[in-house]
C-alpha cells in the first residue's frame, strides 16, 4: 500500500475520530446536570433496596424512594425517562439507560482558556438499567441493572484528548476496574475508583473531586468504540477503495471510476433460473441493481419510498446467502431493518439475519446461533429441474417475442413495438387502406415522412386539394417554377382586358365593313381572318377583276389533265389557249407557267366560293379591304391563347365561344393567386406520387381532410405499411397470436410464482450445505458455537464469540443487522463481510459509516437522496439533553 496513501487516511480518520465524539455541554457522560423531567436522583434510596438493586435484583421504585411527594415526582421521571430510553432504542438501537454511582468533578489545568473547556462533572461508575412499567396505568416501575459496573470511558477520553493528560486509556481503565474489584460495598467501590483515578492522574490533570451520587439519566457512549476503531485499524482503513477516496486519495477515486465502468451487469434474461434466488419480484432496475451487488461491484440504491428500496435489499440478502456471501446490514433505525427482516421472514428466511440492532443479550445472541443450528439440519433440497426447464421455455419465447418487437429494421431504425404503438397513438380519421410496397416503403424513412408530413400540410393549406379535385381554374395545369407562371401571366394580360377588347373591336370592325358577317368562335375568326389575307395576296398579284365570271372558264383553260374532272369543259384547244392569254395578262408579276397559273386561279375560285359562304350577299366578289397588319395580331393572338390551353390543359379552345373563351382567360387572370401557388403544389404533388402517395393524396383530397388530418393519414399509411412488411419478414410476427401469447405469458407468470416460492428453501438448503462445510473445515469454531448455544448461562460476549468462530458464525446467519454503532461495539476489526449494506443512508452520518464499511469488501448504499439528513434530536436525547418546547415567538 503506498505511504501516502496511509498517511492520507491516518489524517483522516482522526479527524474522523474527533467530530464522533460531541465534548460539549449536551454530553452528559462528562457534563451531567439534573433535570425536571428525566433524571431519577436516587443518593438518599432507601439502603436495602438499594443494595437489592445494585445486586442486580428486581426492585419496585416505591420501594426506593418512600417519601409519598417524592416518590410522585419520582414516577413522574420514570415514565419520561423510560419512554426517552424505548424510543432511542427502537430509533438508533442504543440502549443509553443508566445508573451513574459517583459524580467526578475536573476543573481544567491552569492556562486553558475558560471558554474553550468547560469544568467536567461526569458519572463515574455506570450500569446498565432497564425501566418497566409493573402495572397497564404506570402506577409503579420495577428497576433492574446489570451487577457489572463500567467505569466512564468517556471521561478517559476528555481528560486525554482536552485536558491534555498523559494517559494509556487501556492500563488506566484496568487500574480502575482493579480498584472496583477490591471492594464490595456500593460506596466503597465508588470511593476506591476515585481514588485510583487520582492517583493515575497526579497532577497533570487538575483538582478532582467526588460528589456521592447515585442518579439514574440517559447515558449514551457507544461511539466510543467507533473512535478505538478509527484510531487503531488505520491499515484496515486504509485497505478499502471507498474509504480512502473518501479520504481524498485520488488514486482510489480512478479505482472506483475504473471498476464501475468495466465490470458488466447482467440483464434479468440472462440468467438461468437456477442460478437466480429471489424470494421477492423485482422489476428490471431492481433486478439490475442486484446483479451489481451480485457481480462485486459498489452499488447505489437510489429512490424515493415505495420503489422497492427493502424489497431489493432482501433479495440481495438472499441471494448473497445462496452464492455464500455475507452480508453487513447496517442502518440507524429500527424500522429500516425491520422492512428488511419481515419481507425475509414473509418467505420463511429469519434465520437468515443475526438481529443485532440494539442491545441483545448474551442469552438472545445464543438463542439466535442455536436456532440456526437447528433449522440447518433440517434443510431439504426442492426438486425444481423440470420447474426450471418449463420456465426457460417460456421466458425464452417471452423474450424471443419481445426481441422480434423490439429489433430495429432496415432502413427505417424501427421495431415493430414502436410502429404498433404510433399507430395506436393516431386517430381512428386517420385510418386508410392504401399501403406502400417494397420499392416505395424502402425509400421512406422517418425524416423522409416528416419532411413529406410538412409538403403536404403546405399543399393543404394552400389550396391543392381544390386543384387536384379539378374545381379550380387551374387544375391540371403546369406551372413548374416562377419563371412560367411569369409567363403565364405575361399571356393572360396579352389576351384579357382592355388588349382583348381594343383587338376583337379592330378585327369585328375589319370583316363587318368587307361584308362578311362576325364568326363566333376562334376557329371562325381563323377562317375568316385567313380568307381575308389571301384575298389580299391575289388582288395584289391580279387585277381586280379577277373574281369576275370567268373565273371558272380560266381554271378550266388552265387546269392539267389529272384536274379537268374538277372543272370540266367543252371547249376546244384553240379557246382554252385564249382564255389562259387572257388571265395570264390580268397577272400583275407578268408570265408564268401553265402550273403556277392554275394554282393561283384555283386559289382565287376557293377564296371567291368562301367569300360568298361568309357574305352576307351570297354573290358578293371579294375585294381588297387592306388589313394593315390584322393576319399578324389575330396570329399572335391565336398562338398566346394555344400557349395558355396548352398549360392549363384546355381542350379545343378554337371551337369555344369567343365570349366563353374570354370568359376563361379572365377567371384565370382573376385567380392569379393560384398561379403563383401552382410551382410549389405540382412540386409537392409530384413528390408525393414519386413515393407511391397519389392515392393518398387523391383519397385526402375528396375527403377535403385537415392539414393535421392529412399528416396523420400518411403517418398511418407508412406506420401500417411498414408493420404489414415487418410481418412478411418476419414468420413470428406473422403468426402471432394474443391468445397464444397471453397463454404463455400466464404459464410464465404460475412458473415464476413457484420459482420465488421454492428459492426460499433453496436458500436454506444451500445456507445449511455451506454451514456444514463450515463447521467441518473449523472444527474448533464449532464446538465453540455448540458450546454457547447450549450454555443456560454465562454466555461469551458477542465480540468474544465473533472472535472465536467468525467462520462459522457467518455460515450459520450470513447477514447481520445492527447499527453503525453497534458495529464498532460487538465486532473485531476486521474485514469479515462480503458485502456491507446501508439502509436509509442518508440518515447515517458519513463520519459513523466508515468503521462499517472497512468491515466489508464491497459497499451497497440505499437511501433517498432528497430525505432530510440526520436530525440532532435522537442524538441529543441519546446523549441525555432535554428536548424543551419552543415557546411561541421565541427562536
């Protein structure tokens, strides 16, 4: 062990050793006042009685003080003394009754400072004193003390460690106690002790002086030996990792740190049935925390009560006992041990616990070994194999079920419990029949469903479900980016408005005043505009008569063979030959073959027959009317409002009417807000489609569902889809029944019952099997523990007895519960523990935990880390001072 670390601890643990000990006012071992209400003064007893008492004799209290108003105020003490005494016994597990014989009073040496020590009036000789009520009213007490005296121990301690006397506590104690042995007379002795104890101190310890008094009071030293501890087992101190971090060594800190972090911890499933020896349920951080404890490591046990605090401590008890461990369960009340006895004693293990929270008798103590010798020879072996073969079988399909619902898949980061739980946690609306298949689900993780989640809560909220229903304007038109719907709108204010108006005036105004009447459609307009240019283009290359009668005679002059069928004729050669002269001289470009000709006079026919279709004058000729640039502006018209039907998808709008046509371009110039809509709500509409979601989106649509409708819709479309895949992938998924499932589940449940039921008597069976290795390998040790389980009387004392047969002892009750100072009082120092377990830590100072703690290898801490510390109040009434009432405004 490194010397720094032992000198670090050697510090400590001696300043350690000075905060136990209170050397103040409120300690009535060294300044002892009496009080009104609980202190008996008993100087002037009556003499025979007194001699009864001390003879270690039953004696009433009547029978000590006779006087009738002393004797009132007597019994009045006796029953607040007595109820101080059984609460602090059931509380801290201190028995601190006592009759003081003698009063030694020190003034401090000369040069110490009067209000740094205080003078010493201390109790000399002290015995142990039990208090009972003889009657149900209180009418009477019978008073009962131990024969052996004690000789204040305190008291050596302050004169050595505050008034600076050179003493050896141990030779002086053996010269007092010397000196009470010499004499049997009750003031004698007394005298004797003062006496001796002067002569130990000669002048060093300044004027000591005896006051005869016999009083009886609440007397608390029992931290005394927690102070002989820390100050003689610094090595043993020094050992244990925990005690030394806590005393600052950093090297034991990155211990801890290093075996917290390594050492694994069972999971409840992984251990076989055989192996495991609850006899309590747990659940799975209780069950973890246990595997901590089991596998050697130092553990906290933290939660508020009704966690399971105690019911986890009895299971480790248990468990411990069966793995062969032992087990120090420390804790300062009464009732923390109690939670954890009686869930042991609920399944049958008291003989488990060594109870030695309080004061127990020499007696008690031999009752206790001597039962545990007893149950151990009758510990039977159950018969648990097939019990535990069915109860692997169905912890290994539980667990197996549970593992396929839990186990993350493909690309989405999922399990199937997961996915059932979404599901349930979205609303019936939500519920569709569309599902997604292998190629689109795989593409569809969580953020992807998110992300599509918000499109369409965007799509729905800007109105695509009316587009995608068709009853907007712009329904099924494609607008891609803001570049085309800049376009769009660019077209529609070329072909609405006052455009439109001024072009249909100048165009209606043009055919009107040629004599043709105003078509109605587009299509019309396109004939009749087209009619008009080719009028122009032939009146521009023949002169105006060209329309005149004998157009027809100069096609048929003209025509070629294959054409005659069109324009027959009965002329001869010589008078088609004149008439091709005679329009070929109305050309206005001069000659040109017989070919161009015909085609020119065919065109002028055609253009003269549908001229007199659209006329109002059916034999009206047609006739340059001057267009002055109408063909091109009904062109580029006609070409903005294909561009417009070409977007918006419109079918046939040449055939529509002009006014429905006008109609329609207005009511999408009026809707212009939808326009500049449409890039994001065809980009969302094709996002969707691209993952298998149109059907979604058509079936929302028609249901005009919510935005958060919608989302919940495709959440459950991808939830559902992916559960619907999940079972395809997996055959126990596929097959699950609940039926089956809570079969198992209830034939799991009936085997683990039994299971628990059966660990307490594999616990006994397997605590007698070690106890008998035990007694076997220490034959010594157990004649020595027979010895005192069957001695009527004189038995060794704990401390002794421990000394003498640890091993066996420990094999016959592996967990022993007391106090922390009970501790120190009844065991050697030594670390004869495999584990020390506090209880309601945070009522146990940190400063009376340790000389515990290196009683063990591994420490197990329990507690609540917000209940309130360690209250002064059993403390000042162990050490004797009065608790007074607070009056009213006072502080």
């Amino acid at each position: 062990m490194p010397m720094g670390r032992l000198d670090l601890v050697r510090q400590k643990s001696e300043q350690w050793a000075r905060e136990i000990i209170d050397f103040g006012p409120a300690n009535t071992l060294l300044h002892y006042k009496d009080t009104r209400t609980q202190t008996i003064d008993l100087t002037n007893a009556e003499p025979d009685a007194m001699a009864n008492l001390l003879a270690g004799r039953r004696t009433l209290l009547s029978t000590l003080v006779v006087d009738r108003d002393a004797l009132g105020a007597a019994l009045d003490r006796a029953r607040t003394l007595r109820r101080r005494i059984v609460m602090v016994a059931e509380e801290q597990g201190l028995e601190i009754g006592r009759l003081a014989r003698g009063l030694i009073r020190v003034e401090p040496p000369a040069g110490r400072r009067p209000r740094a020590m205080r003078p010493l009036r201390a109790p000399l000789l002290l015995h142990p004193v039990r208090i009972e009520a003889r009657t149900a009213t209180e009418a009477d007490y019978v008073l009962e003390v131990d024969q052996e005296a004690e000789i204040n121990p305190v008291l050596l301690v302050a004169l050595r460690d505050h008034f600076g006397v050179d003493l050896q506590i141990d030779d002086v104690t053996a010269a007092l106690t010397a000196a009470l042995a010499q004499s049997t007379d009750g003031a004698g002795q007394v005298q004797a002790v003062h006496d001796a104890l002067r002569e130990q101190l000669g002048t060093g310890g300044g004027a000591v002086e005896l006051e005869s008094r016999i009083v009886i009071g609440g007397f608390a030293f029992d931290k005394l030996p927690m102070v002989e501890d820390l100050r003689s087992s610094v090595d043993l101190l020094a050992q244990h990792d925990v005690i030394a971090a806590a005393a600052g060594d950093q090297a034991a800190v990155a211990s801890l740190s290093d075996i917290s972090g390594a050492q694994a911890v069972h999971e409840s499933d992984d251990v076989a049935p055989v192996d495991e020896f609850l006899v309590h349920p747990a659940d799975s951080s209780q069950h973890r925390a246990l595997q901590a404890i089991l596998g050697g490591r130092h553990v906290v046990i933290q939660g508020p009560p009704g966690t399971g605090k105690s019911q986890t401590i009895a299971n480790a008890i248990a468990s411990a006992a069966a793995a062969g461990k032992s087990v120090l369960f420390v804790a300062e009340k009464r009732a923390a041990i109690e939670a954890v006895t009686e869930r042991l004693a609920d399944c049958g293990l008291t003989e488990l616990v060594f109870d030695l929270h309080g004061d127990r008798t020499r007696r008690e103590v031999a009752s206790q070994v001597a039962a545990s010798l007893v149950r151990a020879g009758t510990a039977t072996r159950p018969d648990v194999d097939d019990l535990h073969r069915e109860l692997t079988a169905a912890r290994r399909a539980l667990v197996q079920h549970e593992e396929r619902m839990h186990e993350k898949r493909g690309p989405w980061g999922l399990c199937a419990y997961e996915v059932i739980v979404a599901l349930h946690d979205l609303p019936e609306q939500a519920g569709t029949d569309l599902r997604l298949r292998r190629g689109d689900l795989e593409r569809l993780d969580r953020s992807t469903v998110e992300r599509l989640c918000r499109e369409l809560s965007q799509f729905v909220n800007s109105g695509g479900f009316a587009v995608r229903r068709g009853e907007s304007v712009w329904s099924g038109a494609e607008v891609r980016d803001r570049t085309e719907a800049e376009q769009m709108l660019a077209r529609l204010d070329a072909v609405t408005g006052r455009a439109w108006c001024d072009s249909q005036r100048t165009l209606r105004q043009l055919v009107v005043g040629a004599g043709l009447r105003a078509p109605v459609d587009l299509a019309g307009w396109q004939r009749v505009i087209g009619l008009l240019t080719a009028v122009e283009r032939t009146t521009g290359q023949y002169s105006a008569d060209i329309y005149g009668d004998e157009l027809g005679a100069w096609c048929a002059a003209a025509c070629p063979k294959n054409r005659r069928a069109d324009y027959p004729s009965t002329d001869g050669w010589w008078r088609r030959y004149q008439l091709r002269r005679m329009a070929m001289a109305r050309r206005r470009d001069g000659r040109c073959t017989r070919e161009v000709l015909f085609a020119e006079l065919a065109a002028a026919d055609t253009e003269r027959a549908t001229w007199r279709e659209l006329a109002d004058d059916p034999t009206a000729e047609p006739g340059f009317v001057g267009l002055d640039g109408a063909y091109e502006q009904f062109a580029e018209l006609r070409d903005t409002i294909a561009a417009i039907a070409m977007t918006v998808r419109l079918d046939g709008p040449e055939n529509l009417p002009v006014d429905e046509l006008a109609a329609r371009l207005e009511q999408l110039r009026a809707d212009e807000d939808m326009l500049f809509k449409l890039p994001d709500l065809m980009r969302i509409s094709t996002l969707l489609e691209q993952h298998g979601l149109g059907g979604l989106l058509d079936g929302l649509a028609r249901r005009d569902a919510e935005p958060q409708v919608a989302q919940d819709a495709l959440r459950y479309v991808w939830f559902r889809s992916l559960l619907d895949r999940f079972r395809l992938d997996t055959p126990e998924l596929a097959t699950f029944s609940a039926r089956q499932h809570d079969a198992v589940v209830a034939s799991f449940c009936d085997l683990d019952r039994a299971h628990l039921g059966l660990n307490a008597e594999r616990i006994r069976r397997r605590v007698a099997e070690q106890l008998r290795d035990a007694r076997d390998m220490h034959p010594d040790q157990n004649a020595t523990v027979l010895g005192e389980a069957n001695r009527k009387r004189g038995h060794m004392t704990v401390r002794k007895l421990v000394t003498a047969a640890p091993d066996v002892l420990l094999a016959a009750r592996p967990c022993w519960a007391m106090s922390p100072i009970v501790v120190s009082r009844l065991l050697p120092a030594r670390q004869l523990f495999d584990i020390v377990i506090f209880d309601e830590a945070s009522q146990v100072e940190a400063v009376d935990a340790m000389t515990s703690i290196m009683r063990g290898r591994q420490l197990v801490v329990a507690g609540d880390h917000q209940q309130l510390p360690p209250s002064a109040y059993f403390r000042t009434l162990a050490g004797g001072g009065a608790i007074e009432a607070r009056r009213p405004g006072g502080r």
